[in-house]
C-alpha cells in the first residue's frame, strides 16, 4: 500500500506541517488498524481516503487519525490529500484535479487546485463564543497576558486565546499537560502581525495535547475560527495568517459567510509502500 508525507501549507520541503496520506482502493479497513498506521506515522494526522461511486454528493471519503484518536476535522491533511490527487491527476493524464469533494465525519468539504497548484479549501466557519477565562489558563500558557478568549466548541472544540503581541505568541513555552483541561480539542493562541508588511495578518500557535499533539505546526481547520476573529477586528475578510513555533506555514483565509476558504500549497517529500496490510 503506497504511503506518502506532504507538508502542507507550504512550497517548500520540511516545513509546513507534514501529513500522511494513503489512498485506499476499497473500503475502509479497521479503525484499529487506522490508528495503528497512524500512530506509526506519528505525525499530527494521517489521512486515509477511499474512492466513492460516481453520481453521489463527494468523490472521496476521508477520514483523519492522530497517533492516539480520530479527529473530527482537518485541514492539512485534507490539503495535503488533495495535493497528492492533483500529483496522480497531472501523472495520469497532464490536468489539474480541479475540484473534489470529500466526505466526512463534519460533512461535505471541497477542494479546488488552480494552474499554479494552489489548493482552496471550502470548510465550515466555526462559531466564537466569548467565555472568561479561568486564571488555570494563564499559568498553564506561563503567566502569558491574556486579552480575550472565546470558545469554539460548536464546530472544532477549541480554546481561542488572544495575546498581548506576536512576540508573546512566538516564545510561548506552555504546559501542555496543564492545557489538556481546557477544550475539546484544544488551545490556540493568536495575536495581530507586528509588521503586516512582511505578508501575513496574524500569528497564531496550536497545541492539542489531548489529542497527543503538544503542538500542531499549520492547523488549517484553526483558522475556521481564526478567519471571523480577525475579520472583525481588521475589517477585512480575506486574510492570511502564520502559524506555527520552529515549523511555520502561511493559511490564506476568505470569510464567507457560514462558510471559510483556506488556500495554500503543499509539497510531497515522502512516496513509499507500507508493507503491512490490514
């Protein structure tokens, strides 16, 4: 079974944030399996995707495992998935895969590849809820300054936690066992870009321990939230935000509603065989 790492929302090999990607050709084997391969993987997720029959409402369906559970919603592995499609499509028969459509666990999510390999992703944008937030909070993000949190917790399940400047955002170093008690899924950090002119609008970081990720280098389903969050304090709905600690990536994002665009690139820098079967 072929097995391939893409770093997704990034043009450029190790960086980004990596992703498995397998595409099966029948059904999906066990979920102990799923999670086994994932957990071997040991990346933040690993997407497995089976093709569905022609006619109906997506073309794929897709599904996202952490090395310790399966996951509602992902955004770099669904771009990384779609990029890998587009590589076999122009292998295959020299176009673009245009547009695909996946289904899964939070519904029907398209992607659309351009000429110049950018891939769009259409998801759901999520709900912020502002909450107060518990003093625990900011000891476990070490005594960092905190301005305002909100809870998404009606569509990914995370903490939105906004800081005081970029610099707080960049040397972070929180407790993550601390962070598990605070979200569904868990904590993101963000504050507005030092210098916009440097292409970006926003930082932000991700850390879901709960998940056994202490922290997610590019969190495209993150940016859901983020999007809206940053639409109203800029006045803008198209924005892009940089994400990440030592491994960063840029998400471009258009709010659109009930709906969020992400866009970026992904690059392949693994193409194997896993050689055990289900």
């Amino acid at each position: 079974m072929r097995i391939r790492i893409v770093d997704a929302f990034t043009d450029r090999p190790f960086h980004g944030n990596p992703a498995g990607v397998l595409l099966l050709d029948g059904e999906f084997p066990p979920d102990a399996w799923l999670q086994q391969v994932a957990a071997e993987v040991n990346l933040s997720e690993t997407a497995f995707a089976r093709p569905l029959p022609p006619g109906g409402e997506a073309d794929w369906a897709l599904r996202w495992f952490t090395p310790a559970a399966e996951v509602d919603m992902c955004g770099h592995a669904t771009l990384a998935t779609a990029h890998v499609l587009n590589e076999l499509s122009l292998a295959e028969d020299g176009r673009p895969a245009g547009r695909v459509r996946f289904a899964a666990r939070c519904g029907i999510l398209t992607t659309e590849t351009g000429p110049d390999a950018t891939i769009t992703m259409d998801f759901p944008t999520s709900s912020l809820t502002p909450v107060d937030a518990p003093d625990a909070v900011g000891h476990a993000l070490g005594g960092a300054p905190i301005l305002s949190v909100h809870d998404t917790s009606a569509h990914i399940g995370d903490l939105l936690i906004e800081l005081a400047d970029e610099r707080t955002v960049r040397e972070l170093a929180p407790d993550h066992a601390a962070l598990r008690a605070f979200a569904k899924r868990g904590v993101v950090v963000t504050a507005a870009a030092e210098d916009p002119s440097l292409g970006y609008d926003f930082v932000s970081r991700g850390f879901f321990p709960a998940f056994g990720i202490d922290e997610d280098p590019v969190t495209g389903s993150a940016h859901t939230a983020l999007a809206p969050f940053w639409a109203r304090r800029l006045g803008r709905d198209e924005l892009t935000g940089l994400q990440g600690g030592a491994r960063r990536g840029l998400v471009r994002v258009t709010l659109a509603g009930e709906r969020t665009l992400l866009t970026g690139r992904a690059v392949t820098v693994l193409d194997g065989e896993l050689l055990t079967a289900p």
